[in-house]
C-alpha cells in the first residue's frame, strides 16, 4: 500500500467543461498557494483527457495533491459509462499522478475487490451524498465502513438548522472514523467552516471566480482569511448570526476581525434561519453549543419568546437583536439603542435636544427609547401615518406629516427608514432642505447615502449608517467576551467589507 501523509485542510472542487479551461483554472489556484486540488473529470466528454491531464499539471506543480473523481449519473455525477469504465478512468488517474480517488458508496459496495486494489496506490475516499435532506446519518456509516477505505465522506443537504447540527456531530467521530462531512445548501454553511475545527479530515471550497461544484460553497481564499479555517480549534467558541436572507449581511467580516485582533480562539458564521424553523434553531444552538449570536430581519421580535431573560430596555423596544448564554440560560438585549445614543452624544446634549424620527420599524424603536431616555423631546415623521401616529403615541411624541416635518427645525434628525437604501441610492426621504443640524442616517448600504451627501452640501454635522452598525458591533463583542472590542479594527472590516458589497452590487 502506498505510503498515507495527511491531506491539506482545504480542497479545490474543480468542474470544468473541458481539459484547457480545467488545467488553467488548476494552475491560477496553485499559483495563488493552493495545493489540494480536486479534478472532477466526470464534468469531461471524455474523462480519460482529464486523467491525463493530472500528468501535464503536476510537470508544473508537483508539490500538489490531486484527488480524482469521476462520479456516475446514477449518483449525481456526469459520467455515462459503465462501473467497470469508471474504475479504468480511476486507475488511469492514479497513474498518471492522483494521490487520492473519490469513489461513491453505490460503486463501491458492489466492486469491494476493486477498490482494494486502487487503495493499494492512493488514498480511497468512499463517499455518499444525500441531495434532498440530512437522513439518519450512523446507519449510512455503517453501511460505509463494510468498504475498507481511507477517508469515509458523508455530504447531505441541510433544510432547518438541526440538519447542520447532526453533520457537525458526526464530525466529532473523525478521531475514530477518518471522515470527511459536509452539510450542503446555505443552511448547511456552517459545516464547511467548522467541521474541521471538530475534526473531519479537510473541508471543500469553490476556486476562484469560478461557479463551484456544490451548493454553498465558497473560495478557499474566504476560508482562511475571513474564517481562519487553519486556526480555529476543536476549542473554539461559536458565534453567528441569524437572519433570513443572511447571505448579505458583513457582521462576519466585522467579528471575525475582532477575534483575530484579539488572538481568539472563536468564529462567527452566518446562519440561515427561515421564520418558522426558530424552535428547530435553538436545538441546533443548544448542541452545538453556540456561545452567542446577533440577531436581525425576520427574527426581532419572535426571538424574545424563545429566550430565558430579556433585558428591560429590549422589552421596552420589542426587538432583541443580541442574544448569548450564561449559566446555562439564553439572555437576550438589544445594542441597537445605545449604538444611537452614543455617536449622537458626541455632537449634541439629548437631554436639551429636539430630535425627528423618521420611521416607525424596530430602528425607528430602538431610536426612540434610547434617546427620550436621555431626556430628548422627539417627533416621528413618515410615509405612512397610520403607523407614524400609533407609534407616537407609545411615545407620548409629536407626530408630523413629512411636510409638517419638513417646515420645521430640529437639532438632530434621524432617518430610521429604508429610503435609499440599494438599489434605491438616489432616493431621499427629505426632498429640498433637511430640517436638522445633525443627520444620521441608519441605513449603511451605501456607506454615503444620499441624505448623508445632501447634509453635508447643506453644511449638516453628519453620521453614516456604518458608525451605528459599528456601535452595536462593538457592544456584542463586548457582552460575549467580557473584553474591549478593538474597535479600530472592527471599523476597518466593516468599511472594506461595506464597500466591496457595494461594488459588487454595481456590477
């Protein structure tokens, strides 16, 4: 049998239509560091060109280590022939170079003597996919443990967050059983960054600039340098946040920043919840064990009855936004309040100040309470009046019209609306003059909305939607770690990571 050295963390899912477009996709990850490269030659009209091919790039790169695989159509594949061709292809590959053959438990369990024998000259990974649920998961171990292998993979689709759950406990086996296990679809994200950390062998990620081959995954370049895949330890804290869609949202950036300025062993993901799976989510939570987590649209309000203690001022707003667990209870508040309050502090005196509220959503709340706290004497303006004069009232405030609004004057004026928010960048809720010396916009897509750009044309004192989003960012990390948050460095993640997005968005 051919000598085992360990597999690199990270590997390269290529898929590509033809040899040309495979070899130089092959060659950019390599030229950027990458080493664990796995060629789908089943995506070939003809794969037996793409065994071949191994030869040709490992000429170039023969540091390298090149895992074939060339599944069948009956298992998800795109590769028509027979068994028999499969196992050909497979022996070719490891000929000309693969250290590693990737064979599903379907071929695998009807050629057993086959498989021995490419297991004498690579490392055999005998795999099974699930693409439509995460079934019970030790039965299909046990089915694939009667195949002798190296490195058993078991990949299922996650559809409610316990699903990731079970897919990350059967990680923690990997101590006994070598295995590799992923979770697919974006619920199922989380396995693809913390599986390894529990000890699944290597994780898979998508190349460069190039469609991966699973659904959700992403590039390796994301894996090390926003989750730190090769730092992260079995002892980790887990943190996330929870948010239906999730996709968009750049707390990762921000938090796993202000882990690795501290030199923590955490990581924070992003974790799809849909609106009624949030029961099924803290089942998820509790076995984990999740430490903590931010929460946002839909989940605000609902999340409060799931909760052993929420703070008095979150009651107060109606809206939970930060959630972490202490002696075993899960306690809830929300830093949405004191992250208006305290950029707004810098500039103005609140408990002399007249300050217009423009919305009337759970920013528009957390707005309200935290500075007529501060003794601040508030108005609440918007787009539908009906609601404007409901949530005046709980207030005891001043309702406006937009025009009532607009033919005033106020020291601070606060637009906790969604008017310019992408794509809508050129919409702004206040038309000609804008009836404050301070302006603070809450929304931060784009960083420079246009409210923020016509406040300062008019000569406004002015704070962007990002100087929020940092201040409640900075309270989480604070409540969680008991630590200072390094705000320096939480800020700089968030403007870059901002600012790509927006670009991206251009596009």
């Amino acid at each position: 049998m051919a000598q085992r050295r360990a597999l690199p963390k990270i590997c390269i899912a290529l898929g590509l239509p033809d040899v040309p477009r495979l070899l130089e996709q092959a060659r950019r990850e390599a030229e950027s560091g990458e080493n664990f490269l796995e060629f789908r030659i089943d995506y070939l009209a003809d794969p037996a060109l793409g065994a071949k091919a191994i030869t040709t790039f490992l000429e170039d790169y023969p540091n390298c280590t090149i895992l074939a695989t060339c599944r069948r159509h009956q298992n998800h594949g795109r590769f028509n022939g027979s068994i028999d061709d499969q196992l050909r292809i497979l022996e070719l590959a490891i000929q000309c170079g693969a250290r590693a053959i990737d064979i599903e438990i379907e071929t695998a369990e009807l050629v057993p003597a086959r498989c021995a024998q490419l297991r004498a000259n690579a490392h055999l990974i005998i795999s099974w996919h699930h693409f439509e649920t995460t079934p019970p998961l030790e039965p299909v171990l046990k089915r694939m443990q009667k195949v002798p292998a190296d490195i058993y993979k078991l990949v299922s689709t996650a559809r409610k967050p316990s699903d990731t759950g079970r897919v990350l406990a059967a990680s923690r086996l990997s101590p006994k059983i070598p295995l590799v296990t992923l979770a697919m679809g974006e619920i199922g994200f989380p396995t693809r960054v913390i599986s390894p950390a529990f000890g699944t062998l290597f994780t898979y990620a998508a190349p460069a600039h190039v469609q991966g081959t699973a659904s959700g995954q992403i590039n390796a370049r994301q894996l090390r340098s926003l989750y730190r895949i090769d730092k992260v330890t079995k002892a980790a804290k887990v943190y996330g946040v929870i948010a239906d869609p999730v996709a968009h949202s750049v707390s990762p950036h921000v938090h796993n920043r202000a882990f690795q300025s501290k030199r923590m062993d955490a990581v924070y993901v992003p974790l799809l919840v849909n609106p009624n799976q949030l029961r099924d989510f803290f089942q998820f939570a509790e076995a984990l064990p999740l430490s903590g987590f931010s929460v946002t649209i839909p989940h605000k309000r609902k999340i409060m009855r799931y909760l052993d203690h929420v703070d008095p001022l979150a009651r107060r707003i109606g809206a939970v936004n930060t959630v972490w667990r202490k002696a075993g209870k899960w306690r809830g508040t929300n830093t949405d309040a004191e992250a208006v309050a305290r950029p707004l502090a810098k500039l103005v005196d609140l408990a002399k100040a007249t300050v217009l509220i423009a919305g009337n959503g759970g920013a528009a709340h957390s707005a309200a309470c935290a500075i007529s706290d501060a003794g601040a004497k508030i108005a609440i303006t918007g787009r539908n009046q009906d609601r404007v004069r409901a949530f005046a009232r709980t207030l005891s405030a001043e309702n406006l019209t937009l025009a009532q609004a607009c033919a005033r004057q106020f020291d601070v004026v606060i637009n906790a609306t969604s008017v310019g928010m992408w794509p809508n960048v050129n919409d702004c809720l206040f038309p000609d003059k804008i009836p404050g010396e301070v302006v603070f916009d809450l929304v931060y897509n784009p960083l420079e909305t246009e409210l923020i750009r016509r406040a300062r044309a008019q000569g406004k004192q002015v704070i962007p939607g990002v100087k929020m989003f940092l201040e409640q960012a900075v309270r989480q990390f604070e409540i969680w770690t008991g630590q200072p948050a390094p705000r320096a460095a939480m800020e700089t993640a968030a403007l870059d990571a901002l600012s790509a997005r927006y670009l991206e968005q251009k596009k």
